[in-house]
C-alpha cells in the first residue's frame, strides 16, 4: 500500500481529505507566487502611491530573460537565476526614470495610464521577439510527485512556497534592520520628513521600482517553468492585485496573506464548480470581503485626509 | 487668427488624404482581379489570445504565394495577400472585413482567423458576394452554410466522433470523460462527442472544463480521478494535456489521454515529456516532419521566406490552404471571377499535392475539402502514426 | 473672451459640418469607424461622468456595456420589439443596475472600487457564458437588422447617421449635466468628500445617481454597438475593455467632455491608421500611448486648454485636477 492509502487506513481520513489537502498545498504555490507580484505592487504603492501596472509584465519579461539566458546562451542554472533578477531589477529602474519620473507631479491616473502603455510595449516587444508560441523553461526543482502522509505535492511545489517564504523573510529583514530600509519605510511614511531628514527621494523612489521588478522577476523564474512562457503571462498581475486587496493594499503583510489565500480559494472552488464559477467565485468573495471590510481583511480603515 | 486657419485647413486636408478613397484603384473585371494581380485578404489575430495561429498562418500562406509569384503567378497573375490584426474580436474584425473588402477590394478572404471573429463577418461577406475560403477555424459550420463559404479540413467535431467509435468499438471502454476549454474552441466537439457517445447509448461520466488561460488543473484532475474514467477526451490545444497529464500522474491516475488534432504537435511533447507517453491524437494532414515532395517543397519555402518560424503545423495549416487556393486558381484558367473560382473548387477530386493525404470536394451539403483524418500515439517521445486516413463519417454536434 | 466663445463654436460647427458630410465621401470601413467611434464617445462620456466628474474610479464599464449589448440582442432575438425600444430598455435596464452597484460600493474608494467594479466585469463576464440559454453563451450571438418604423437601417451610412443623433443629444445632455447642480455636487464630491457632505450634499444619492447615470450611457451605448456590429462575444467583455475605457477618458483628459470625444478617437482612429504594420501595431501604439502621456499629463484635452489659453488667450487656466481616489 502506498503511504496515502496508508495514513487512510490509520487513520481513517476519507479521501476526500486527501484530495482537498492536496489542492490546498499547490493552491499554496500558486498563491505564494501571487503574493510575491502583490508584494512588488504594494512596495511600489506605498513608496509612490503608483500603482504600476506593469508588474505582470515584470513577471513576464523576467521569464523571457532567464529563458533567452538559459537557452540561447547556455549558462548555468544558478547564474541565469541571480542574472535574472538583476536585469528584472534594471528593467525596474529604467521604467521608472523613463515612464514614470517625467510625470511625478501628474495626477495618479496619468502615471497609471503611463505604466499600461509601458506593460502594451513589453507585451508586444516579446510577442515580436519571441513569438505568440508558448515556451517550456526548465527547472531545477523536479516536478515529480511527494507523498507525506496524506498530502499530495511535487517538489516544484515545495521550491516555489520554499523560495517565497525565503524571499519574504530577506526583505522583512531588510526593511527592519538596514539603513537603506528604514529610509525606505520613512519615505512611504512621509515623503517631506524623510527628505529633511536627509534621504533621497528620487533614489528611494529608483530603489523601490528595482526591488518591486526584481520581486516580479523571482516570481517569473518560480511560476513559469509551471504555467510555461507567453507574452500574455502578465495577466497574472491581475489575479495579484485580487489578492492584494483582499488582503489590504495598504499593508505588506495582508498582501502576502491576501495572495496566499487567493490561490488556495482558487483551487478549493475549482474542485467544487467549474471552470467558470470557479474563477468568479474568487472575484464574489472579494466583493463581499470589501463590502464588510472596505479596507481588505487587514488594511487600516483609510483615514481621509481633509 | 491665419495661423490658427492654417492649421485648421492642413487638418481638414490630412483627414480628407487619409480616409477619402483612393483615387488610383485601378478598374478591373471582377474585384480584386486585375491583369497582372489577385488580391487575397485575410483577418487574422496576430497579438491577441491566439497569435501563434495568425501569425504562421499568415507566414504559411505568403511562403505558397512568394513561390508562386517568382515564377509568374499562376496564369500570369501574382498573387497579393493583406492581412489586418483583429485581436480575436468581432467587432475589429468586421472593421477589417469592411477594409479588405471595400477599400482594398479583395478577391476572396482567406484563412480568417477564429470562429466568433469569422462569424461576425459571415453576413457581411455573403452580402458582398466575396467568397470565405477555408477559414482558418476548424467549426463545422462553414461546410453547411452556403455557397459563399467553403472549409478545407475535418472539423473537431468530425474528429471526435472518430475518437469515440475508436474508443468504443476499438477498445470497447465505456468509461469515458470530456476535458474541454469553455470556449467555442472546446465546445464543438465536446457537444458532438456527447452526441456520438448518445448512438452507443453511453454518456460522459465526467464533463470538465477549463478557462483558456488556466494555469492548474489539480482540481480537474482529481473530479476526473473521481469519476474512474478510463479515457479522456482532451478538447484543449499543447498547453493543457502535458499539465493536466502531470497532475493526474501525480494523482496516481492513468487514463488513456486522447484528442483531436491540436494536442498533435512536438510541443505537446516537450512541454509534458513522460507524462504524455502514450497519448493518442488525431491527424488531420501529415505533420510537418513527414517525407514527400509536397512537404520537401513547404520545408524549402518556409526556409527561404521565414527563416525565423520554426516548422510547424500551424503555419503547415496555412500553407496547405495557399497550396489548395493555387490549385483551384489553376483549375479555372485565365477567366478568373469569384464564381469560376467557387466552381473551380467543386471539381477538386481526389487530388494530393505530394504528401499523401487527398482533397476531394464533399459535395454541396458538406462544402469541405477533405473529411480525412488518422490517429497518431506518443511513442518513445515521438507522435508515431497508428493508423492510416481515414474517411470520416457525417460529423455534427446534434 | 468673445474671440474665445466664438471660436469655440466656429470649430464645433465645423465639425459637425463635416461629420456630416463625411459618409457621402468616403467608402463604408470609414462609416463603420465613425459609427463605433460614436459608440466610444458615449461610453467615454458615461465613464467620465462618473469618473472624472464625481471621481469615483469604475472599471466595470465593459460590465455596463456588456449588459446594454446583450439585453438589447436578447429582447430583440426573443421578443422582436423594435430596436430602438429594445436599446432604450437596454440602457434602462443597464441604469437600474448601475444603481444597484452603486450601493456596495458607497463605501469603497479608491483601489477598492477600482477592484470591486474590475470584479464585477468579470462576474458579469461570467454571466454571459454561464447563461447561454439566453445569450447563446461562447458560441456568440447574432443580432437581428434594426429597424425604426419601416425603416431598415441596415447600411452602415445610416446607422453612422443614427448614432451621430444620438451621440449629439448625448453630449448636450451631459453639458447640462454638468453645468448643473448635478454636476457641480459631483465635483465637489471627487475633490473632497467631507467637506461636500458639510456643505449639504447627500452623497449617497449622488454617488448612486452618478453610477446610475453613467451605466445608463454606457448601457445605451453597449444597446447600440450590438446592432452596429451585428455579432457579440463574451469573450470581448473582460478586463481589457475596461482597461480601454478607462484608457479613454485619462487620455482625453478627465472630467472634460472635449476629453471624452478626444479620447474615444485616439482610441479607435489611431488604430485603424496603424493597421498596416501588421505585428508591429501594438508595438507603436503602445509607444505613442506612454508619449502622448508624458507630454499631455492632462490628458488631450488638457493639453488643448492649456495651449488654447497660453497662444490665443481664449478661456482661463485651466484647474488642475486633483488625486483622485484616496
């Protein structure tokens, strides 16, 4: 008898516990890579008030750069991985003084426009370069099955909640006890106290966007190996920013548990309806979450300025 | 006071030059006909949901044209073809019908891309009078509509009725379940299979959907686990049977995994590497690897005009529709109008370009050019042919 | 000041002389973009109305169109009423459920509304292939030919005549709109909630009129594109329409009905004269998007007053708008 058959016949868990388990723990992976695009979105909102859309591209083009690394110029698995979030990181940067430096004193829409007029370009400079055609990106991480007990996973799985959590914990470090953290959180704080008390604002802002793309672009190395490259890829900013509100935008952690929990909600109703109501059961959830609580589960009720 | 007069003449000018009607179109016999040229038009997606298609074939069909025109044309008229992009949506894609049509005056359209796009402009066409020749969708409903539309290969829905009588009278299963996009795409033979399954009085124990851009399919594969199918039909393109494969696999669950011919290409393979050994698909012309002269020649043109596209059958797809389109302008000589051409494509019969496989005209209520198909198996990493063509019976969703 | 008011209106002539005159001198695909342009004015209209006047972000518009679209096909496919009234019970209808949305979302600002309204599209979207017994689901659904007493409008020449028609009346609606108390509360509503609701406005009732008002332009709309087009898809309701929308009225400039027009023509025109660079169109188009942002801030029509008043004086500086949102 296998192990899972095993752990039914101990302990009597019906199966139906095992299948849900299961769902649970890759609706977890998936999750995880949504809060690591809603963790880039709210690091970028909370420094600017920006709301960039082009993250899901960031995820996208990340995946394309580690491919062209990897494939066309044959590095090593490990050197392709840090290139990748590097030139994510550039990629970051160069958006910002590009697209959204010139407009910093516009009203928000106008940058937002300006950032979907940036995810149109990237989208289609892919579509050019690479084609529509979908591509495999191999992975370190062996997509063969795990039994434990009565849960159900592959070591993909594992890496990808492995390289999140890792990932998270870097930057909550980060944000604690550097200098270069603490100035960041001040300037979200207060963009005026933060400058007299000698931090530089354009260069938090350029950090920000790098940190944010360099985010996407782990995201892009962990989720495309699963779901495979296309140009199209950046839809899954959309489903993070979902999760992102659901959490609370405001607040880093309710982004990371708001995305976490939008994947496993993804895969528990996928289980129980289909396709379709699956995926509009997320967005009803969401809907009825802000209704009660206008701020996401575990932002801060917005105080309005007067 | 002049200034701002100047620059509303210069404005009134650019808007007259850019939209007025070309004062240089040259008068001809038929539309789209000239002396020395045939326009060709085709809407296709080339950035939307299903760019990959429209781009090669597009690339499929201008590497027949290229060839053909550097020696002449065919009856000393080369061939032109336009293309517009119409993202997979009707309403762009009727403003294009209306462009190729009114503006550039096209001779016929061909290839358009998509079955709710193609259906958009279905009345627009037939209203002009200008011919839909082998629209690149593979619905069943061009075959029946008319003499204005005219398909070229085996539908979906033709092809999983094959798939049924293989699985019921072949493999004598019973147990067998439906995985299809929720979409036009996976719907046409879903339904017609429901219906094939019905003649042996049988039903899909599971029905499973998927949204196209779907990423996981854990909770699919374990409703299908659930059901203890023994075959599923896969109505998805590449992406999807390799994933779900996968998870099923990871489920410790085995069924035969069988499809109509999108799941058919290399990619399937490379993306889902041991877990879709075993899979069988079905083929509706030769893939783009097989021997033969036909084919030698659409490896050479396709080396010589895109370079860059790998083969495939996607642009192979429109490249045997460019080579079937010639052959009929052959056929009806140098008098050429939209009604010699239709006629033209009436007498096709029983005619292989060099690879095997025969274009025959169905017959007036069954306006397709070749209602053949064979199934193919995964073996050892390669699509491996199973069977011969086979002639498939009267396909149809109800 | 006059020089100004009787340029303006030099120029609004002019133009509606030659929109008028257009179709008579150019080929049918140049009157189907005409006609879907006015089909965009009016969206932009509504989505400005309720987002650039009363600041209440939307991207549920592709929702509202959608509803007026499909309502109008199915009451004209199953209970064959005419089509001008299925349109109006379409843009109605759409209204009442614009309402309704209104009130959840009285609540919500900001990105919360952004993403409530973004989740309804999709529930909408949803909708539309879950209920296929209505709306022919992702098979598509064909739309009968209008006609208004007799009269077939099935030539794109008057369907362009038609729509012009409305979408003029449209426009003066939203002016009076907007000069009026109506608009004015809804100013003051986007610039500063508090302060609106000290100075005596209810913003309950005008947060819901708002979206009322703004679903019913975009449900007329939607009603009309249906038999403009002739064939609809659910596929082509999502997030991308709305992103479009949205794209609009930012582009065209917010709470500005010169905006909306701009806006909704750099949308469909500009494509249209990209259409032959094949792959390259996305491309260019998005760079042309992200520039004329960068050097228009304010949107196309905020460029225009600025330079309307820097070169010939006409008007006043224009107001810069604030944040919207939070």
């Amino acid at each position: 008898m296998d192990g899972a058959s095993r752990a039914t016949a101990m302990w009597g868990a019906p199966p139906m516990v095992e299948i849900l388990a299961s769902q649970v723990v890759s609706g977890l992976a998936t999750g995880c890579v949504y809060a690591l695009v809603a963790l880039g979105f709210v690091l970028i909102f909370k420094a600017t008030d920006v709301v960039n859309f082009a993250q899901g591209e960031f995820v996208m083009a990340s995946g394309f750069i580690s491919y062209t690394l990897l494939i066309w110029y044959g590095l090593p698995y490990w050197l392709v991985f840090f290139l990748t979030i590097l030139l994510s990181g550039v990629m970051g940067v160069v958006l910002e003084r590009v697209v959204v430096r010139p407009i910093m004193s516009a009203p928000i829409f106008s940058i937002v426009i300006a950032t979907i007029g940036a995810s149109t370009v990237m989208r289609s400079t892919a579509g050019i370069v690479y084609g529509y055609d979908v591509l495999p990106l191999p992975t370190i991480f062996s997509k063969d099955p795990i039994r434990l007990g009565i849960l159900n996973f592959t070591r993909m799985d594992v890496g990808v909640i492995g390289c999140s959590i890792v990932i998270m914990l870097a930057l909550y470090l980060f944000f604690k006890w550097t200098k270069t953290g603490m100035a960041m959180r001040a300037t979200a704080q207060s963009q005026t106290a933060a400058q007299l008390m000698g931090v530089s604002v354009r260069h938090i802002f350029s950090l920000t966007w790098a940190i944010s793309a360099g985010i996407g672009g782990i995201a892009g190395v962990l989720i495309a190996p699963v779901i495979y490259l296309d140009p199209n890829l950046g839809i899954i900013g959309v489903k993070a920013f979902a999760g992102a509100i659901l959490g609370g935008f405001g607040s880093i952690p309710g982004a990371i548990i708001g995305g976490m929990l939008l994947g496993i909600l993804e895969n528990l109703s996928g289980y129980f309806f289909n396709a379709g109501i699956k995926q509009v059961s997320t967005y009803i959830l969401l809907i009825l979450v802000l209704i009660v609580r206008p701020s996401g589960l575990f932002g801060a009720v917005a105080m309005k300025r007067v | 006071m002049k200034r701002f007069r100047r620059g509303w003449v210069v404005l009134a000018a650019f808007l007259v030059l850019t939209l007025a009607r070309s004062p240089w179109a040259v008068r001809a016999a038929e539309v789209g006909v000239t002396d020395k040229e045939i326009v060709v038009g085709a809407g296709v997606d080339l950035t939307g949901a299903v760019a990959n298609w429209g781009v090669n074939i597009k690339a499929g069909m201008e590497a027949v044209f290229n060839r053909v025109n550097e020696v002449g044309g065919v009856h000393g008229r080369k061939i032109r073809l336009i293309t517009y992009d119409h993202v997979y949506q009707p309403p762009k894609a009727v403003a294009n019908a209306k462009r190729l049509v009114e503006r550039d005056k096209v001779f016929i359209m061909m290839g358009h891309l998509g079955t709710p796009t193609t259906k958009a402009i279905m009345g627009y066409l037939e209203e002009h009078k200008v011919p839909n020749v082998f629209p690149a969708t593979l619905a069943s409903l061009w075959a029946t509509s008319g003499k204005w539309h005219v398909g070229d290969v085996a539908t979906y829905a033709d092809q999983t009725w094959l798939i049924i009588d293989y699985l019921v009278k072949e493999r004598s299963l019973t147990k067998i379940a439906s995985f299809y996009q929720d979409d036009e795409y996976g719907l046409d033979g879903h339904l017609a299979g429901k219906a094939r399954l019905k003649h042996f009085g049988l039903e899909y124990v599971a029905e499973v959907d998927y949204k196209r851009a779907d990423i996981d399919f854990s909770s699919q594969a374990a409703k299908l686990k659930e059901s203890g199918a023994e075959a599923v039909i896969l109505q998805a393109v590449y992406r999807e049977p390799p994933r779900l494969a996968e998870q099923c696999h990871g489920m410790g669950y085995n069924p035969l995994f069988i499809g109509p011919s999108p799941i058919v290409l290399d990619k399937t393979i490379e993306l889902g590497g041991k877990h879709v050994e075993g899979v069988i698909g079905v083929e509706v012309w030769p893939p783009p690897t097989d021997p033969g002269p036909f084919l030698d020649q659409y490896r050479a043109d396709m080396q010589k005009y895109s370079p860059n596209l790998p083969l495939d059958m996607t642009n192979l797809y429109g490249y045997q529709k460019a080579a079937l389109f010639v052959e009929a302008l052959q056929r009806t000589g140098r008098d050429l109008t939209r009604e010699s051409l239709l006629q033209a494509i009436t007498t096709i019969k029983d005619w292989d370009p060099g690879w095997g496989l025969r274009y025959s005209y169905g017959g007036d209520d069954r306006r397709v050019m070749s209602r053949a198909a064979r199934l193919v198996v995964v073996k050892d990493g390669k699509w491996t042919k199973m069977t011969d063509w086979m002639e498939l019976e009267e396909g149809g969703r109800r | 000041m006059k020089t100004g008011a009787s340029l303006q209106a030099l120029l609004i002539v002019a133009t509606g002389i030659a929109l008028l005159v257009l179709p008579n001198v150019v080929d049918n695909y140049v009157i189907y973009i005409g006609a879907r342009l006015f089909v965009y004015i009016l969206v932009a209209l509504g989505l400005n109305l309720l987002t650039g006047y009363a600041g209440q972000v939307s991207l549920g518009h592709a929702a509202f169109y959608a509803i007026g679209a499909y309502t109008a096909a199915v009451l004209a496919e199953s209970l064959h009423w005419p089509f001008m009234i299925c349109v109006l019970a379409a843009a109605l209808f759409t209204a009442l459920v614009g309402y309704v949305l209104g009130l959840p979302c009285l609540r919500l600002s900001g990105l919360y509304l952004a993403m409530a309204t973004l989740g309804f599209t999709l529930i909408v979207q949803e909708m539309l292939l879950q209920l296929a017994v209505i709306t022919h689901g992702s098979e598509g659904m064909s739309v009968p030919t209008p006609t208004i007493l007799g009269i077939t409008f099935d030539s794109d020449y008057r369907k362009y005549y038609l729509l012009l028609g409305v979408t003029i009346v449209m426009l003066i609606v939203a002016r009076n709109l907007v000069r009026g108390r109506t608009g004015r509360a809804f100013l003051a509503i986007r610039d500063n909630e508090r302060a609106a609701e000290a100075m005596g406005v209810n913003l309950a009732q005008y947060k819901t009129i708002a979206f009322a008002i703004s679903a019913l332009y975009t449900g007329l709309a939607g009603g009309l594109s249906a038999f403009l087009v002739g064939f609809l898809d659910p596929q082509e309701f999502g997030f991308f329409l709305s992103i479009q929308f949205i794209t609009i009225i930012i582009l065209g400039g917010l709470a500005s009905l010169l905006g909306s027009v701009l806006g909704a023509s750099f949308l469909i025109i500009l494509p249209e004269l990209l259409a032959g660079l094949d792959v390259w169109q996305a491309l260019v188009y998005g760079v042309i998007m992200v520039l004329t942002i960068l050097f228009m801030p304010f949107g196309l029509s905020g460029a225009i007053r600025r330079y309307a008043y820097r070169w010939f004086g006409i008007g006043v500086e224009p107001i810069i708008p604030r944040r919207l949102g939070h």
